[in-house]
C-alpha cells in the first residue's frame, strides 16, 4: 500500500462540499426515503473529484496532498484523530474519502479507529463558531465511511449548539437552506423537532407562499398529519386558495389512509375563503369513495354551507343516513343556519328536539344554543318568546353570558320596546354580567329608533362620566321627571347601589364603565337630524378618542348636512371622505345623489353617478330610483335619453325598476309633439284599447333603441308585435328627437318608413295591424298634418302648392324598396318576407318642422 502525505498549510485548502452544492434543492415526493436518499448522493458523488488516483489528486489539491509508500491506516487514523481535536473536519472527511476510494476495507478501519471523542470535539467547535451547515455536511461525507453521524452529534452540548443556529436560520431568507440541512440530519434519524419549533417554520413557509416547502419539512417529523392540517388552514387564513389545493392533493399521496382531521380543516378552509362550492365537492368526494364522514366533517360541512338553508338541511338528512348522530354542535348550526334564513317555525322545530333529546340525557344545551334561539326571536320582533327561552335556560341551571343578554336587549330594541329593554340592561348589570358596547350600542338605537333623541345622549353623556349602573340610575330619575342628585346615593358594602328611598335598584360588587366605539357614533349621529354641526363635533370628538370614522360615518354626516339643503356642503363631505382616506362606497355617493336629486340639482347628480362608476363603484336599486325618481318631467331629449340609458343599466344589473313611472313621464314628453302644435288630443294611456297585460318594460326598451344617437341618415320606425298605444308612443317619441334635432341644425335627409309587420289580413297579428295603421294615419295626418303614404307608392305632389314637397319625386319604387330592406337588417342571401310599411315624406317633415307653434 502506498502512503498518503498531507501537508496542510495555515489556511486550508480544501473546498466546503457546501460550496459545490449550494444550488441542490430537494424536491418533494411521495417515493420512497432510500430512493431520494440515494438520488441526492448520486447528485453529490457526481461533483466530487475522483480520488481513486494520486495524479488527480494532486491536480485539485496542489502542494497540499500527496501520495508516499508504506503508510497505515492506524497512522491516517491517528492523524485525521489530531486534525479532529483542532476542528478541522473537512480535511478528516477528504481523508476518509480518500482512503474510501482506495480500499472499502481501509475505510472500514479507519472509521474504527478514528477517536470518536475527539471527532465530537472538533465538531462541537465548529458549532460554537456558528459553522452548522459545514458541519452536517461534513457528517454527510464520513458516513459513507462507516462514520455513526448521530454518534457524534447526540450529545446535549451539541444540539443545544445545533437548536440555537437553526433557530436563527429558520427566517423567511433561510428557511430553506434550514431545512436542506434538517432533511440530510433526517437521513441519520437525528431528532429533527428538537431542533426549532416546527409551527414557527411552517409560518415562515406560509408567509412566503412556498407550500412545497412546508411539505418537505412536514415529511420530516412524526405526525406528519398534524403539520400537514395546519399548512392548509395558515394558506386558508391567507386567502391563498391555490396553495391550499396544492397542499391537499399532496396529503392525499403522502398519508396511508383517510384522514378525517385533514378533510374537517380541508371544508373549514373552504369556508374561511368563502368558497363553500369546493367544500361541497370534498364531501362529494368523500362519498364516492365510500368513507363515511366523522361528526366533525359533517358539522364544518353544515357551518360552512349555513347560508344555504336547503342544502344544510339535505346535509343533516344525509347524516341520518349515515347513521352519525347528531351532537350539540350540529344543532347550534342548524339553528344558526334557521336564523341566517328568517325560518322562525323551523327554528323552534329544532329547537323543540334539542330540549326533547336534553331530557332524555341525549344533550345538553348550552349557552349557544340559547343566544342563538333567542336571536332567531330576536330578529323577528318576537321578543316574548325570546323572554321565554330566557326562563328556560335559567330553569335548568343555564347562565346568560353577553352574547345572551345582548339578543334579549335587541329582541326588546327590534320591537320598539325601550323600557323593555332597560329593564333588561339593568337585570344584566344586577345579575353581574358585564355589558360590552355591544349592549350599550343597542340600547342606544332603541332610543334612536323610538326618536328618544334626547335621552340617547342623555345616556351616552352619563355613561362616559359614570359607571353603567349610575347612568341608568340617573336616566330613570331624569325620565320620570326628578332631578338626579348623585348625593343621595347610599352605598352598602363596596359597590352596593341603592336609591335614595333605600329600596334597592342595582346590587353589585363590580362597577362597568363604557368604552364607546365606532358603531356608538354612528348611532348618536343619526340622532343629529339636521343639525349639521352637532354632527361634526361628534365626529371630532370620536377622532380625539382614536376611532377612526368609517363609510357609514361619513354618509350619515352627508345625509345630516343635505337635511338642512346643503347641497354644497354634502358633496364636500364627500370629497373630504378621499382626502382623509376612506374610500367612498356605495351608500356615501347614493347619499349625495340623493340630496342633489331633493334639492333639483341634477346636473350634479347626475355628474356624481357618472363619477362613481368611473371609480368602479356598482350602484345599488336606491342608486338607480333615486335618478330615475328625480325628474317629475322631461324637457328635452338629452334628459330622456340619459334616463333611458340608466333604466337600461338598471336591468342589465338585475334590478327591477318602476316602469310605470317612467312609462308616465316619457308618455308625457311624447305627447308635447302634439301639445306644441296647439291640437287638443288625448294621452296614449286615455286612449281606447291599452293593454293592462303587457308588460312596461318592452315598451320602454323599444322607445330606448328608437332615441339611440343616429348614425346615419335613415330614418326608420319597427312597430312590429306593438299595440297601437305602444305604436303611437313610439312614433311621437321619434318624431320629438327629430324635432329637438332640427332646432340644433340637424336637417332631415330622407323620408321617415314605418314598418308595421307582415301578418295577414286574417289573423289576429294581421288585425293588429290594421289597427296600428288606422291609428297611425290619423295621428301623422289628422293631428300632425303629415304626408303618409304606402311605402313604394310614393307620387308627385302639387309644385305650384309647395315647391318643397318635390324633393325625391322621381324616385323609382325599387330604390325605396331596396332602401327600407337595408334599414331592417334583411339577409340578401335569402328572399325577404313582404312587409306592411308606411312613409312619411321628408317635404311634409320639412314642413312640420318649420311650422310655427
């Protein structure tokens, strides 16, 4: 054998084996551990420079390594032992490797007879001079020799040196290279979750949008499961549905079986991004494959679908079917589900079986189920019944908390029952339950809504100043006409409150004071009125205490302002929501609108709609009735035009409007053609023979299309399938955009054709017809002294009568025909059914035009 000389030199040259593998990142898999081990080793190998000859050697180490005769492993190993003690791993490792390359048999006893002690010293060294990633690969590099890792790290000394460093790597910039590291630790059994807190990674996987990662690390530890259920639900917090997915199709290779846990935080997740349909497809699947659900999946399945009172209710059967009962929780949902839908009746079903199923000692009710009842109650004004759950939950031992005495309030609040309901805050306060704003925030809009303006600031001023307990004290004294003398308050024992007759009112031994928030302000501000600057002192009182105001802030203190006709001052309001850095929504800009459509400044209101939807603001029904509202006339075919647009909008919105009322009013506008002319002529709606049955919005859309911007010089009316009212409609409105188009120079370039359809003579469309014709020639002759003649009949009239009518007489009847099928749309490639029209000369248009009113 020959021997291997090492001459080290002050600063060694021997590379990092981290140097050559700084870019190898492991990927997740589901294949089996030795092969992605031995996939990663081969990658490894493959870098290394061969060491199987001294040349080689010599050529990647120069002056620092070469091969003498005679030498032994007992010398190697003593050396490699000495180079430990100074904590010079690495050129232990190239030995190691060395002497692997040449015979496994030498490398075998040198892993022997190298000194473990002073190994695990030099490795602790390197430890304590923050060297962790050379160290574990290092002990990479002398396993392959028959070196035991874990032999040489297991001590306390080193993993506590371990767990400092890979808790300070475990950041979002090297959480990776922590957990390159803590797989190759994996690989010699080492105790990965001593290392650093596994939650603390996965966040930091999670803040970074890396699910592949977490995965890797999750595969790492025991309970993989655990680990795997929060990644999805840190990716659902996020709103990171994409991620989540990822996450799960990968649970579904890296686990043996089912697991119920990871599919109840799969359905809970679904509903923290509010995507219930893919919860629904989870449970969808879950059947396919025939694994019965646990009660918990069930349940999430219910929460997160409780909007959707059918489909819970087809869920709860299912779970019938399945033979999983039922426990507190799915009742608790099934009501909540009853109360998201108004279903009073079927709310008391269930709840009737939960009290049927608690005195069979199936379950017992809690403090939920009762709150959750009483709401139900509550919602629907039905405050006696929410009374009487109160009386039930008491009888067996059940006490209100908050949210209880909360409901109870607003069952009394919703009902308009105000002195209900301070009874009940004082029962609340004498019970010892402390009130959160929340019950304060009620008892105020009960005022509010009652109009007990007064007294709601009355108690809003008494609270911030007092305990909740003296206000209330001093209400009932004020309320019933006295004086509150905050003297004549005798105290018994600490906190005990009495009236100045000593008979009690509220005992307690804690004082509650108020903490007003947003929602308080809100409310007292609806109790302004008008009172603008009321309104705004308000507003910078909640400021001074730290509240920022919110949309509903701002709308209510532009609505008090426009009360008083402040027109300007509401819409500065608006413009001071931006500058101080709430964006306006809905409510903000209809609030204004609303105020410039009361006040007459449409130009205004109409400018502010416009506005909103150019900052993508999607109006609402009160949005759209409050424009079309606000007009009692139209006077001009711009006004028309721009209310017919928004009609248009409002449908495609899914919004129904009031077509009655604009019917009305474009009725009215319609009809001025006849009223300028000085005729004494009836409205369409008085004339014989109106259709109750059909509906307005037909009519209305078919008069929109008709006032379009013209582009072109065809006039052209379709009146097909209308009755000779919607018929009539039509035509003044055409002719009143003709009208208003001529004042402004627009002249008339051709005749007008009206197009009445092609049913025949004897059938009910035919006679329709005919009576829309009838209808037509009498309204364009006999009250518009128009010329009306069939379409393709045209003739010459009277020069000498009026020169002005001979325009276009010579024009052939093909040119007319073949005009009129342009206007329509008719396809060339196929023969055009015969069609009923009539035509107005563009001399008589000229000629009603010019006449004088």
């Amino acid at each position: 054998m020959r021997d291997l000389v090492i001459v080290f030199p002050s600063s060694s040259l021997i590379t990092n084996p981290h140097h050559h593998h700084h870019n190898h990142r492991r990927r997740y898999a589901t294949a089996p551990e030795h092969n992605r081990k031995t996939k990663y080793t081969s990658s490894l190998t493959k870098q290394l420079p061969s060491l199987s000859s001294a040349n080689h050697l010599s050529n990647h180490f120069p002056d620092a390594v070469r091969w003498t005769p005679d030498g032994s492993v007992e010398y190697y190993a003593d050396f490699a032992s000495k180079l430990a003690e100074d904590g010079r791993i690495q050129d232990v490792a190239l030995i190691a490797e060395t002497l692997a390359a040449e015979s496994g048999a030498n490398a075998a006893r040198f892993a022997s007879m190298v000194d473990s002690d002073l190994l695990s010293k030099g490795i602790a060294l390197n430890l304590r001079q923050g060297k962790v990633e050379s160290v574990v690969y290092t002990l990479k590099r002398i396993e392959k020799v028959g070196i035991a890792p874990l032999d040489l790290v297991n001590d306390d000394s080193s993993v506590k040196l371990m767990r400092k460093q890979f808790r300070a790597m475990a950041n979002s910039v090297q959480v990776e290279k922590a957990i390159d590291l803590m797989e190759i630790l994996a690989g010699f059994r080492f105790k990965i979750k001593d290392l650093v807190d596994p939650f603390d990674v996965i966040k930091i996987c999670v803040d970074i949008s890396n699910p592949q990662l977490a995965l890797r690390y999750a595969c790492l530890l025991p309970h993989t499961e655990i680990l795997l259920c929060r990644i999805i639900l840190g990716f659902g917090k996020k709103g990171d549905m994409a991620s989540v997915m990822t996450a799960y199709e990968a649970c579904k290779q890296i686990l043996d079986a089912p697991n119920m846990y990871i599919y109840r935080t799969m359905i809970d997740v679904c509903g923290l991004c509010g995507d219930y349909v893919k919860s629904r497809y989870i449970y969808e699947d879950l059947l396919k494959e025939d694994i019965k659900p646990n009660i918990y999946v069930m349940n999430s399945l219910m929460n997160v679908n409780s909007h959707d009172l059918g489909y819970t209710l087809k869920v709860y059967k299912n779970m019938q079917k399945l033979n999983v009962t039922a426990d507190m929780t799915s009742y608790n949902i099934l009501l909540k589900t009853c109360c998201l839908a108004g279903r009073v009746d079927l709310a008391q079903d269930i709840y009737k079986e939960a009290k049927r199923m608690e005195s069979s000692g199936l379950l017992k009710l809690d403090a939920f189920t009762y709150c959750t009842i009483i709401k139900v109650f509550a919602d629907a004004k039905m405050w006696k019944m929410a009374l009487k759950v109160k009386e039930d939950m008491q009888s067996v031992g059940v006490t209100p908390n908050t949210h209880t005495w909360s409901s109870l309030i607003s069952a009394c609040a919703n009902a308009g029952l105000v002195e209900q309901a301070n009874h009940l805050f004082e029962e609340m306060l004498a019970s010892g339950c402390e009130p959160n704003s929340q019950c304060f925030n009620i008892l105020l809009h009960a005022c509010v809504e009652a109009c007990q303006y007064d007294r709601a600031f009355r108690l809003f001023q008494s609270w911030k100043g007092s305990s909740a307990k003296e206000a209330l004290y001093a209400d009932d004294i004020i309320s019933k006409g006295g004086v509150f003398n905050p003297n004549k308050l005798n105290h018994h024992g600490p906190g005990s409150l009495v009236k100045s007759n000593s008979s009690p009112y509220i005992q307690a031994s804690n004082r509650f004071f108020f903490k007003p928030t947003t929602a308080t302000y809100n409310i007292l501000l609806k109790a302004c009125g008008t009172d603008y600057y009321r309104g705004k002192e308000l507003m910078d009182e909640m400021k001074s205490l730290g509240l920022a105001p919110n949309q509903i802030t701002w709308s209510t203190l532009i609505d008090i302002c426009g009360g008083s006709g402040d027109v300007e001052g509401a819409v500065r309001i608006l413009r001071t929501m931006h500058s101080d850095g709430t964006r306006p929504d809905v409510v903000a800009y209809t609030t204004a609108i609303k105020i410039c459509a009361e006040n007459k400044s449409l130009k205004l209101a109409f400018s502010l709609f416009e506005e909103m939807r150019r900052f993508q603001i999607k109006p609402n029904w009160v949005t759209y009735n409050t424009l079309l509202k606000a007009r009692s006339k139209y006077g001009s075919l711009l006004e028309v035009r721009q209310c017919l647009a928004i009609y248009q909008d409002m449908r495609k919105a899914g919004y129904k409007p009031n077509d009655h009322f604009l019917k009305e009013l474009i009725e009215e506008w319609c009809e001025g053609v006849i009223q300028e002319n000085s005729q004494s002529q009836n409205k369409a709606s008085d004339l014989e023979g109106t259709d109750f049955g059909r509906p307005v919005s037909l009519l209305i859309e078919k008069v929109a299309s008709h006032l379009q911007e013209r582009t072109s010089g065809h006039l052209a009316i379709d009146l097909q399938e209308l009755t000779k009212v919607e018929a009539r409609l039509v035509v003044l409105a055409v002719l009143r955009m003709i009208k208003e188009d001529y004042t402004r120079g627009d002249v008339v370039k051709d005749d007008l054709v009206i197009i009445l359809g092609t049913g025949e003579a004897n059938t009910d469309s035919g006679k329709q017809e005919v009576a829309v014709k009838d209808a037509l020639v009498k309204l364009l002759k006999d009250e518009l002294s128009l010329v009306v003649l069939p379409a393709g009949q045209r003739r010459v009239l009277d020069i000498t009568q009026d020169a002005r009518f001979v325009d276009d007489a010579d024009q052939n009847t093909e040119h007319t025909s073949e005009n009129t099928k342009s206007i329509v749309g008719m396809s060339t490639t196929r023969r055009p059914a015969i069609l009923e029209r009539l035509m107005v000369t563009k001399a008589s248009l000229h000629k009603w035009l010019q006449r004088k009113k």
